[in-house]
C-alpha cells in the first residue's frame, strides 16, 4: 500500500478531492428547499444520500486501486455482458424517470446502467486494443464497434440522447486513439457516416424521425426566454439566476432560483445556483480546477508506457470532458439540455460513483507509471 501512496498523482488526488467536498456543500444549499417543499423530506435528505454514495464511492476505490489496470480488463468482458442484460431488462422492469426509462427503482436508491457502461466501455476497449495489437483485419477492428453500436442503440430507445451522444463520442475517440491501421480507421469512419447518412435519409423520406417530438423541441434552444413558458423555462431561469448572482454572489444558501423556479436544481442546473449564490469569479475558478483536472489525466496519460494505460487515461479525460462541455453548454444556451450532470457538483449516485471509479482507474495507471520507472533503477 505504501508503493501505491508513493505513486498516487497528489495534484489530481487534491483537486479531486476539493471539487467534490465543494459539489456536497452545492448540493446541500442547492436542494433544501425543493427536498423540503416538493418531496416532503428532510432539508438534509439529497445531501446525506450525497454523502452516503460518496462513501461508498471511497470504499470502492480503496479497493480498485489495488489491482491492476490488466486486472480490470480481465474482469470487464463479463461486465459487457452484464450491462447489455442490464439494458434489456430496463425494457421490461425500468423505472420511468425525466420520460425516460433509464433506472432499476431499488428503492432508496435507483440504478442507471447507462452511467456504467460508459467506464465499463471504456475499460474494455482499452484491455481489447492492448490484447490485439496493430490490428490489421476489418473484423477484429470492428469487433467492439459492433457490441458498442449495441449497447448505443439499447441507451437510445429509452430514450436518453445525452447519454448516447456522450457513449459514442467516447467509443470513437478510443477508436481513433487505439493501434489500428490509419487505412482501416479512415474506410470504417467513412462507411460509418455513409450508413447514418443514409438511414437518415431513408427516415426522412419515409417521414419518420429518430427522435420523439419532445426531444425536437428541445432544438429550438435560442431566446429561451421568449419560451418561457414552454421549452425555454430552465434555461431562461438559468439566465436568471446567473444575472442574480453576479461577480460575487447573492451569498451560500441565498439562491431565489432554487425556489421551484428551476426543476430540481441540485442536478442538471447547479451549476447556476452555484454562479447566483458564490458569483461568476468563484463558477470561473471551478472552471479553472477542471482544466487542471482534465491535464493531469491526460498527463499520466501520456506518461504510460502501455497502450492500455493511455487509452484508460483518454478515455476517462474524454468522459469528464463531454459531461462538463454539455452541461455547461445547456445552461448558457449553446446547446439543447439533455439531462447530462455536472461532474462533481450534481447530485447522483450512479454517476457519483462512476466518476470516482473513473478518477480511480487514472489513480491506478499513475501507479503502474511510477513501479514501471523504479524497475531501470533497481537493476542499475
């Protein structure tokens, strides 16, 4: 254990650390009122469940960083298949929840699989392109694109386009990362848009859409507030509460727009309570802390002698990048909202503890990084 201390990334282990003591602090001011007003529950409910699954997130991970990377991936073909199961049978047995059938209700607690299919992914294809180096055939090069395509549509139907996008952005930036032939990289892209171009057209012939009419709306995302009281309520009271708070801040716990005003504010939209009641200069510095997060990643990275490690590096960095791009990007109107959660701030337990098991992987590659440059040393 002491090798593994040595070895941990203490920047990233920091920053980590007080992004998520500052998102349980967020997530306290931001849900009281609506715990207590809508849910009937203690002020304390969603910030005592927040802690819990934080805890259960630390366990977890002190157990994780002891195996190694390869270990993982010896473990993650069976998880594949369990979370292709999982997602069938949210078919049958889902909870609906945000008009999506995306949850396993356990009661206190509910499970979104999709959260963990995308670190099981990308655990996966790390092990899989490491194991088949320098592929050469078509067939084993989309071999995984195929399950993947799976797992994108099973996310799909629920339907959660955020969670889809994100997956397949994910997927294809592990794609073009691995150790595959540029020719056969460059023919499966190309056939890829050639096939989505063409099922689009086809759909649109046939006068049909991929996409339900309350997701098309969701594109009409300009002039929020000139919607107000339709499509553009959440993101026009974002604006508001935003405007509220300023440079400096209305003050922790002052928020007006956690009033009702925005739904749930303690998950998608927090990161605009947190800009009403801290301001503007405090949002930048969370900004800041995540470009710092996002370079340590990608650092250790870099640094790793083995293709798996740099891939589980750029897959995790691609994963927290995507989630703080749309979630922010929602918020100041750049982008339809698609229920993406902000990384550290928002409240969930299942993507809580994803991201820790993300941060974890990472965790454990630095230390991997670190025993494989004290081996040259003890030989000399």
């Amino acid at each position: 254990m002491k090798k593994i201390i040595k070895y941990v990334d203490k920047p990233l282990l920091i920053v980590s650390v007080l992004l998520f003591v500052i998102g349980l602090i967020m997530v306290f001011s931001a849900s009281n009122v609506t715990a207590y007003m809508s849910h009937a529950v203690s002020p304390y409910n969603y910030f005592i469940k927040q802690a819990a699954f934080l805890l259960v997130g630390l366990i977890m991970s002190l157990m994780m960083i002891k195996f190694t990377t390869k270990a993982y991936g010896m473990f993650s073909w069976g998880l594949i298949i369990i979370i292709i199961i999982s997602l069938l049978g949210l078919l049958v047995i889902g909870q609906t929840k945000n008009q999506a059938i995306s949850w396993y209700d356990l009661g206190p607690v509910s499970i979104q699989p999709s959260e963990f299919a995308k670190i099981i992914t990308i655990v996966w294809l790390a092990r899989y392109y490491e194991k088949n180096k320098k592929i050469k055939s078509y067939g084993k090069s989309l071999f995984p694109l195929g399950i993947c395509a799976i797992i994108t549509l099973l996310i799909f139907i629920q339907p959660d386009l955020g969670t889809a996008i994100i997956y397949v952005v994910i997927v294809a930036v592990m794609f073009l990362a691995a150790p595959i032939l540029k020719e056969i990289k460059a023919k499966t892209i190309f056939g890829i848009l050639g096939c989505a171009v063409f099922a689009g057209v086809v759909l649109l012939s046939a006068g049909r859409s991929l996409l339900q009419d309350r997701q098309l709306q969701r594109f009409d995302f300009r002039n929020p507030c000139d919607k107000l009281l339709t499509t553009g309520n959440q993101v026009c009271n974002c604006y508001i509460a935003i405007n509220n708070g300023g440079l400096t801040g209305v003050g922790l716990g002052n928020s007006t727009q956690k009033y009702l005003y925005l739904p749930e504010p303690y998950t998608d939209f927090i990161f605009a309570i947190i800009v009403e009641e801290l301001g503007i200069i405090f949002g930048i510095g969370i900004i800041l802390l995540y470009i710092f997060l996002l370079y340590r990643i990608l650092k250790i990275g870099r640094e790793s002698p083995t293709n798996r490690g740099a891939l589980l590096c750029y897959g995790v960095a691609v994963y927290i990048f995507l989630h703080i791009a749309i979630n922010l990007m929602g918020i100041f109107g750049m982008m339809p909202m698609t229920g993406v959660p902000l990384p550290f701030m928002s409240y969930g337990g299942s993507f809580t503890i994803c991201l820790i098991a993300a941060l974890t992987i990472v965790q454990r590659v630095s230390v991997e990084n670190g025993l494989m440059k004290e081996k040259p040393s003890k030989n000399k």
